[in-house]
C-alpha cells in the first residue's frame, strides 16, 4: 500500500491514516491502534482455513477479511443484522451475495454454508478494495454502506457519509477506527506463533484402543506372573 496519508475526502474533521511497511495501519495521532486481545473474538480462528482459501483466491490479505468478520459478526455463523438482511458470518444480505456469486443466493444458504459466506463476502470486498484503489479503510466503509466509491467522494451518498463518519453535526462514528484496530489485531493473530500440539500418548501412536488394551493386558499379566514365580516366599 502507498506508504502516504490517506484521508476521508467528504469529512474535512475525520483523522488521517497510512499503512506503515509491516502491513499494520496507523492512525494520526494515535498510532497503529488495536483492539484489547480479550476483545478479538476467539471464534476467528475456527474459520482461518475457509478464510485462507477465500484470500488466495481473491488476491484479499487473510487478516483483512478476519478483520472485517470480526466486525461484522464476531465471527458468529447464524448472526442476523439488526436490519434483518445482513447474514452469517460476513454479514453479506442475500441481494449483494447473489450479485457476486452471479446466481439467487438465499438467506438460508448464507447461514448454513459457512464456506460460501465467507468466499462470497470476501469477494464482495474485493469489489470494493478494487473501487477504492485497494484502500482496507475506504473498502470497508463500501463494504458497510453499499457498493460505493469512497477514494475520491465520487458515488458516495451524503447520507451514507453523515451515517458512517459521523461528519453531521460533529458527531464521531467509530466504524472506521473499529476496522483498523480490529485489522491491526487480526495481524498480530496471525503472527502468533501456533501452540504446540499436545502430545500424543503412547497407545495412540498406530495403535487401535482394543490393541493397545490388549497390549497392556498382556504385559501386566506377564508381569503378575513374574511376581509369583520369583517373588517373595
């Protein structure tokens, strides 16, 4: 990403943000703002393989997208907007899922196919990193408030901006700044080092449960044996 500051062209008092080089984004004023580790949801991680794919075939950083269904969802797979329309765990309406799954694309198949959820929310914010010159900040605030063009204003409704940024009466919107601490968080999610597996216990390694039973059987009955033939008189 372009290392300048970016900034919300409709909303002259909005802060101002730029990707620094280890793919974090910072915040004027406030630096590369994240959200407490106890407030990112553990749920994300169940989803990291679906999310992988759905970023290697889209050409959208993994942790983007975690990012974006942290905020939608909490990574949640049957949550319902309050709106009613927003569905699963991209929070994608059946409308815009259909659009860019170029076939009808029900509520229902949104929240029981965590897979085309993802893959199809994921492609939806392709569509908007690619109207908004693959900025995360100006494609989410598309991704939220419809297809729009944010970059330059263009496309964008005003009443879509007075809702998002706040940029009426003075009031702040934290939708944007959410997004960038929750992508910064799912950042350092995503370079933590894996826990180790647990180990695995001796039976279980190429042993079926009756074999390793039988196993044990056998030596401890081996083993009473021995006590009994040269055991104490």
């Amino acid at each position: 990403m372009d290392p300048a500051w970016h900034s919300f062209a409709p909303c002259s008092t909005s802060p101002r943000w730029r990707y620094l080089p280890d793919g974090t984004i910072e915040i004027e004023g406030e630096g590369a703002v994240r959200v407490a580790p106890k407030a990112w949801p553990s749920t994300i991680a169940r989803w990291r393989p679906l999310v992988d794919a759905s970023a290697a075939a889209n050409g959208v950083p993994a942790h983007w997208i975690d990012a974006v269904m942290a905020v939608e969802s909490g990574g949640r797979e049957g949550q319902l907007g309050s709106n009613g329309t927003d569905v699963g765990l991209m929070q994608i309406q059946p409308a815009t899922a259909g659009t860019v799954a170029g076939r009808p694309v029900s509520a229902a198949e949104l929240q029981r196919d965590p897979a085309l959820n993802i893959e199809l929310g994921t492609r939806y914010l392709r569509k908007q990193l690619d109207l908004n010159g693959g900025d995360f900040v100006h494609a989410v605030i598309g991704y939220n408030a419809g297809s729009v063009r944010c970059g330059t204003g263009r496309g964008c409704a005003p009443t879509s901006w007075n809702v998002i940024m706040g940029c009426a009466g003075g009031v702040p919107n934290d939708y944007p700044r959410k997004a960038i601490a929750f992508a910064n968080r799912a950042l350092d999610e995503r370079r933590r080092p894996a826990p180790a597996p647990p180990p695995i216990p001796v039976l279980a390694a190429g042993l079926s449960t009756g074999t390793g039973l039988a196993i044990f059987s056998v030596v401890a009955g081996l083993g009473y044996l021995a006590a009994l033939r040269w055991g104490p008189r």
